[in-house]
C-alpha cells in the first residue's frame, strides 16, 4: 500500500488563506444552514461571523452543539459538571444572541466533553440525532469542525457531521478553529483543498463581543480548578481576523 502523501501544517495554513473569499449566498445558495459546535464556544470562535452575517441578511441559520463542556474544568467543586453544563449553555444562548440569532436556534446534543464517539453504535446514534435534528430545521448546508482540529471532540464531530451529511444529503463546510494553531512543521495529509473565504468585516465587533460572552472559558466565573481551561488571548486573536474559512468536504 502506498504511504500517503503528507504536506506540512504551514503549506496547509497557506492555502487555507488562498482560499477565495465568496459571499455566504453564492456559496450556500440561500439554504438553511447548521453549524454544528463540539463545544459550547466553538460555533462563536469559528462561525460567529458566518452566524452574524446570515442573522443580519434573513437566511436562517441553526447551531447544534455536540457535547456537553464539562470537560473544560473537571476538578471544580464550585462548577460540578451538571452546573458546569448549564453554565457553558447560557454562554452559548447569550453569544448567540449577541449575534443575533434567537436562543431557541441552539440546541445542544449531550455528548459527554472529551468522549465524543468516532465509531461504532454511539457514532451511528449521534450522527443519525444531527440528521434527524437538521431534517427538523430543514437545514441543507452543514458546518463542522476541521478534521484536522488538534482536539479529540473536533475530529469526532467532522465524522459525525460527514455521516449525517451522507444521511440528509446536505452539502457539508469545515472551519478550523485548533488547527491554526498547529506548529508549522507539523505533517497533514495532502488532501486537495478548496472552499471559500468570507469577509466578516462588518461582523467583527459582534464576534468579539460574542467571544466575550463565554466568560467560564476567559477565566472570569471558576477560580477553583487551577489545571483549568483559560482561553489564550493570542488564540483568540486568530480567530478574530477579518476573514472566516472553510473547507469543502
């Protein structure tokens, strides 16, 4: 069998940012879109101004995060995980409607933070609950996590999101949030890569001030979980380019 061929993170990124920037019409066609969250935070980090600008020009848009966040701070006593959850899905209300998407368009999935399946009867289930729910939004347009995300839950939800999009026959996007972090040298496969860019400019603000809404992961609501997860600011100064990416599938 013949290795496969591998580029490094750095050619990758730079393609990522060749992307060409298209209006989120001509890319999506006026669909209705779901953009599907591994945690309760990345819809805002990697799609807030997808969300903002869909929200801003009447087409509907839908978020559906997959796992639980509890898994951001797990020693807390103060934030058990069930008050955790609650927590981290206030968060994701209140970003979403900084954004200006009504609470009632996010849904959350339940999956257990850091144990998003990959494979096997679990797998199956929660892909079939993203098409059933997408059906249910009559969503045609998906949104994932990048695949190559650095992060357990991202990866499980680009295949949970690829087998939901194989059930509904929705045209299916990745955004990487992670993965502009990976070190330069770092080797990906050389899968062919083509999609859009799109130009949140006028968004920015809102993304940020949505950004700002996830207080648990700024370090500004548990302070009794040292090992606990804080946002860098050099992180989310990534995230909050001009320019949002994603990759077709």
């Amino acid at each position: 069998m013949t290795p496969p061929r591998l580029v490094s993170a750095a050619r990758v990124h730079a393609a990522l940012r060749d992307l060409p920037v298209r209006p989120l019409e001509a890319v999506t066609g006026g669909e209705v879109l779901l953009v599907l969250a591994p945690h309760p935070d990345d819809e805002t980090l990697g799609c807030g101004g997808l969300i903002a600008q869909a929200a801003a020009s009447g087409q509907s848009v839908h978020v559906l995060v997959l796992t639980d966040g509890t898994g951001s701070h797990p020693n807390s006593a103060a934030y058990p995980a069930p008050r955790l959850r609650r927590v981290r899905e206030a968060e994701s209300r209140e970003a979403a409607r900084v954004l200006g998407l009504a609470p009632e368009r996010v849904a959350f999935l339940g999956l257990r933070d850091t144990r998003a399946p990959k494979a096997g009867p679990a797998a199956e289930r929660a892909a079939a609950a993203i098409a059933a729910h997408a059906v249910q939004c009559g969503a045609r347009v998906f949104f994932s996590a990048w695949r190559h995300d650095p992060h357990g839950d991202h990866l499980a939800g680009s295949i949970l999101a690829r087998r939901a999009a194989t059930l509904t026959g929705a045209a299916l996007f990745e955004y990487p949030v992670w993965g502009w972090t990976l070190p330069g040298r770092r080797l990906l496969p050389a899968d062919p890569i083509s999609g859009f860019r799109l130009d949140i400019t006028a968004q920015l603000a809102a993304k940020r001030r949505a950004i700002a809404c996830h207080r648990s992961q700024l370090g500004q609501v548990i302070t009794d979980d040292p090992g606990g997860f804080t946002m860098p600011q050099d992180f989310i100064g990534l995230l909050t380019s001009p320019m949002e990416t994603f990759v077709a599938v």
